[in-house]
C-alpha cells in the first residue's frame, strides 16, 4: 500500500511524511488516505495507506475515489448567502 514517487535519493520529508501517516493510521485518526506532493508539476511524494473501506477491508490505492457529498453544504450555503446579501435571492421565499 505504500508507493513513493521514483527517487535516487530519498527526501528525509519523505521518512516525516511516512511517520506521520502512520502515526495518525496506529492511532486511529484516520481509516486511511492518498497523499501527493508534487512541485512545479514534478510529484516528489505519493503513497496510499490504509482502507478505502474499512468494513470490507479494501486497501487505499494511490487512484482510489472519494465523496465529496458533505463538503459541498457549506460551499453551497455560502453561495446562498452571498446572493442574499446582493438582493439576488429572497430567503424567505420558496
């Protein structure tokens, strides 16, 4: 489940990188999780670690899908809002 990007040299962020990943899978902050770190659009860290489902035990992949369907209320309130205080929309109309 761990895939780093090629490297001659390995960065030691890279070692911090892994210790904190792992640290917050031991302590069970997180069930699992992608991370990619890239600089000008060259990846210099990626690894997969932990469950993309926990319950049937499916193992995070670097091209594992996520949803997003919760993150988007606040977005979406936000923008509502905004509209209200620009006279474009009425909240208390249906």
């Amino acid at each position: 489940m761990n895939s780093q990007a090629s490297s001659s040299r390995r960065d030691p962020r890279s070692d911090a990188l892994d210790q904190a990943i792992d640290r917050a899978l031991a302590d069970e902050r997180i069930v699992g999780a992608v991370v990619l770190v890239s600089q000008h659009g060259r990846p210099l860290y990626q690894r997969a670690a932990g469950y993309a489902d926990r319950e049937s035990k499916q193992a995070m992949q670097i091209d594992t899908l996520f949803r997003y369907s919760s993150l988007t209320k606040p977005i979406v309130t936000a923008a509502l809002l905004a509209l209200a205080e620009q006279s474009k929309l009425a909240l208390d109309q249906p």
